[in-house]
C-alpha cells in the first residue's frame, strides 16, 4: 500500500466516523454534507473523492454495518456448542457497544427505511441494494440459527422467521429512544433488554428453557 | 349540527381515510398532497379548509391514532380483575384491526421520528407537540399497569417503564414489515407476536407466571 493510500483510507475511516456521529445524534436529514466536511476539516469537494454524495455514504455506514453485525453473529454462534450458551452470548454480544456503535445503530433503525425506496443514481442504487440484501441475509441467519436450536430441543418450537424478527425488532426498537449521553448506561440496558430478547426466545438467562 | 358541518365532517374523514392509505402504503414521503385531493375528489385549494399542510394532516392522524390506542388500553384494562387477564386482553386486542388500523400503525411507527423535530408553523408544531405528549402518556400507562401488576404478584419484578418499553418496542417493530396485503394474516401475527409480547412480560398466554 503506498503512503498516499494509506492516507485516503485514514480519511476514509474519518468521514465515516464524522458521519456516523452528525447522522446518530442529529439525524441524516438534518445534517448537511459540508457540516461532515467541516468536521474532517477538508473541503467539500474533497469530500466527493471519497463519496458521490450524502446518500452513498450513509449507505457504505449501512452496508459495513451489516457486515459487521454478521461477522459478530457467526463468529460467537460457530463458538459455542450449546444453542442456549450461543444465543446467551449473542444476546449479550448485542450490548457489547462502543459510542460509536450505539450512533451508528441508531442510524441503522432510523434509516432503514431509505433501503426500500430506489435511487436513481447507479453508485448509490448498488449500494443500497447490498444493504437491504445484507439485512435480509442477517435476519436468514438468525432463523438458521434458531431452526437449528429447536430441532435440538434447545429452545420451543416455533415459526424460527417470525421469532428471528420478533428478537430482532426488540433489539432495534432500543435505539430508536437510547441515547449514549444518557444516564441510564449500556450495562444497566444489556441486563434488562438482553434477558427480555432471551425471554422471546423462550430462553431464561442463566436457567433451564422456559416454554 | 347543520347539514353543512355535517357534510363537512363527512369530508374530513374522507380526507383522513385517504391520507392514512396513501401514508401508510407509499409511505409519507412518498405521498404527494394533491393525490389525496384526488382520491376525495376535491380540488387542493378546498384541501386547505380542512388541514393547513400534508404535515398538519399526518400530525392530525398520529394525534387521533394515539387518543384511540389510550382508549381502548384504558378501557381493556379496566375491564379484568386480574392483571395478567389484562394482559392478556391487551396483548389479543393489539391485533383487532381493521386494513385502515393497520395502515394506521405503519404510518405511527415508519413517523414517529418527525415527532421529535420541531415545525416552524404553529397550527403544526401545536398538533406535533400533543402527538408527542400522547405518546409519552400512553407508555406511562403502560408502565404503571405493569407497575400494579407487580405489586400484585402477577408478573416478575421489574423495571415497569423498560418493560413497557420492551414490550411496546416489540409490538411496533412488527408494523415496520407487515403490509396488509401480505399472505400472512393478523390472527397469525396474533397468536405469534402476542404470545412473545406475553413472553417479554413473563406471563404465559393461557397458564401461571412464568419468571
């Protein structure tokens, strides 16, 4: 890698940082493009080196969400060989959030409805078309997941798509009203909103399954 | 009533009825102001006796929509003894709605955000601050029933306002997907969704406490 992309792809990681920040805590529609410009300290047409617009760079926020959440997810489901211990630790994994994680996920409920609606920019259309896959691939993952938890008897039977969407619909209604300033903190949040996605399971925190 | 604030209220409803399709359907955003005059068959300038702005009619929805969730959980609740009957009401009632209800709640959930950002017109930031309020009002009931529920014994001791949260969190995550013209139904979503908002709760859907 050459010193000059070393560079752009510090500033890369910048901008995205600076984004994640305006867009969580104000919003992406009231924040503008050259407020995330300012805030790297680079003029704004610099900043189109990096994104086409706006837009395209919520949706890279998006898209490396995504791919984070899904690595995290296999990576702790593929640790444990017990069901109940994997989805206890992904339930707590949830939690396990810096600052920056908790904006960005509040960026993630927030604009999730801007993956449904098509762009006519084609850079733009691409990259929310890979989220709105990402998110769909996620959700298929924890069904997978859960499926194969119930044929081990490890948590009821049930519809493992409805359930995946019902623990994951829980979760993300969190970030809709939690704010990282707040004072009620991210372990207070994890004890109580953890055991109640474990509960949706059918699943008590530290005990036997609960039908 | 004269016949002409009659027909006027007649109008009205008409007018709503359209928003809540077009809203809930195609999205707020996406609804052009004209197009619901065109539904009613009206002309736009007619459209401004009755609301100032497409976004004094969609306050105007939300508004209504909350008053009718409080009545209806007000009256339930009021109606058994028994706490976790109550609950159990509440939970089955969530998921009695008609195709405009259901449209109603997508249109709640997909705009709960413009709630929280300030209107420079009056009339406006009048209707938006009562949408607000209501909301509050509305999980402050919710979490003062689960609160009684508590001191009786009837469900696990917990934090009532999280609860309430996690609870209405889960109900509202659910109209973030479903569309009624979907091949699953509403008593399907009842029986599913239903019993895991019991679940959230610690309350099984036909037997004892569960903790």
């Amino acid at each position: 890698m050459t010193r000059r992309s070393r560079d752009e792809g510090v500033r890369r990681v910048e901008i995205l940082d600076a984004a994640i920040d305006r867009f969580g805590r104000n919003g992406y529609e009231n924040t503008k493009w050259a407020d995330v410009a300012d805030d790297v300290g680079i003029g704004p047409t610099a900043l189109y080196h990096y994104f086409d617009s706006k837009q395209h760079c919520l949706y890279v926020i998006l898209d490396e969400a995504l791919d984070e959440l899904r690595e995290r997810f296999d990576a702790i489901t593929a640790e444990h060989a017990d069901p109940r211990d994997a989805l206890r630790a992904v339930c707590a994994d949830c939690f396990a959030l810096s600052e920056r994680e908790v904006l960005r996920n509040r960026v993630l409920v927030a604009e999730q409805a801007l993956l449904s609606g098509a762009s006519t920019a084609q850079r733009e259309e691409q990259a929310r078309l890979a989220g709105r896959e990402k998110t769909r691939a996620l959700e298929v993952a924890w069904a997978r997941f859960l499926a194969d938890a119930m044929r081990q008897g490890a948590i009821p039977e049930r519809n493992p798509r409805m359930l995946a969407r019902a623990i994951l619909g829980l979760y993300n209604s969190i970030w809709h009203w939690y704010r990282p300033d707040q004072t009620l903190v991210l372990p207070t949040l994890a004890e109580f909103f953890g055991a109640r996605m474990l509960a949706v399971a059918g699943v008590q925190r530290d005990h036997a399954p609960v039908v």
